[in-house]
C-alpha cells in the first residue's frame, strides 16, 4: 500500500541497515521539492543501500517508473519491487555513465523522460552523470547532487550550473543539535 505524499519516511530512520544518509531536514526539503514536480520518472545514481530509493517510492505517489543505479548492487530491489508493485522498476550495478548503461536506460524510457534525478554516485563525476542524462530530462524537471558542500562534488556541480537556476541546502540540524547535547552534557 502506497499512501504517499508524506513529508518523508520516518521508519526509514529507525533501521540500523536500512537509513538514509541523508539529513532528515534535507530529506524533507528534497521530497517537498520533487513533489511539486509530480514526477513519473525518478532516478537515483548511488543508491547506496536503498533507503532514499524508499523514500522517493513511499513519499511521491505519482512515480510510474524507477531507475535505481549502485555500482556495489542492489539487493534491496526485489523487496522494493514487492513493496511498490504498480511500479515499474529499473535496476543497474553498472557504472551510471557508461555508455552502455545510458543506451540501456534510455532504451528502457522508450520516449518518456526523467522528472527527478538524484546523483549521489561518483563524487568526482556529478558533471559526467549530469551531462550524460541531461538529454532525457524533462526540461521542467529536477536535478538533485548530494554534497556539493564538500570540494570534489562542489568543483563538479560548479560544472552543471551553468545548465539550471540552482539552490544549495546544506542542512546543519543534525550537528547543531548534536552540539547542543554536547553543551548540556548529554552523550
């Protein structure tokens, strides 16, 4: 059952081996935005151990299809797959910008476009992704790079801007909130 539209998944968060590296503040504020889309195509490089692949499952109802990227794999994708049937799921353990994926993805969208893309993969290579996909974005879509505070992905993500408006969140909550039980002595 998919009731969706949630502001994220919180069960997600209470996993030991199925969490979100995501902030929940930066969850939240990426969910809300690609809800706004009312995407029908979703894809994420670095999917990691499939947590945010979850939330973007769970929390945006109008996903038809899905394209999951990790180059360490997926074992995750049959219990998503049985989780969310109605949708069409697309799975690769291979390089995200190698030809031969992009050819197979772009084969598997037969036409349809990506609505939200989420790199998070090969932090030197945002740019490559980006650039290798950016032909099958919807043109009123949205692209997402995780950590683009760091220098690597920001000296790559610099490379993209030129290409969309952009808008960084960079969400502190988490250490702030951390610092605070510091402050008062709670471990």
């Amino acid at each position: 059952r998919r009731p969706g539209g949630g502001e994220y998944a919180s069960e997600a968060f209470a996993s030991d081996w199925f969490f979100p590296l995501q902030r929940r503040e930066e969850l939240k504020a990426m969910l809300k935005i690609a809800r706004s889309f009312k995407p029908k195509v979703v894809m994420e490089i670095g999917a990691d151990k499939g947590a945010v692949c979850y939330q973007w499952l769970k929390c945006l109802p109008t996903i038809k299809r899905f394209i999951g990227i990790e180059v360490c794999g997926t074992p995750y994708a049959p219990a998503l797959e049985r989780a969310f049937p109605r949708i069409q799921f697309k799975w690769s353990s291979e390089s995200s910008y190698a030809n031969a994926t992009v050819d197979e993805i772009d084969e598997w969208l037969n036409g349809q476009l990506i609505d939200v893309l989420f790199i998070d993969g090969d932090k030197l290579a945002f740019h490559i992704d980006f650039e290798k996909y950016l032909p099958s974005m919807n043109p009123y879509g949205v692209v997402f790079m995780h950590d683009v505070q760091d220098r690597q992905p920001r000296e790559s993500f610099e490379q993209c801007k030129k290409f969309f408006r952009s808008e960084v969140i960079i969400d502190k909550t988490d250490t702030e909130e951390a610092l605070a039980r510091e402050k008062e002595g709670i471990p």
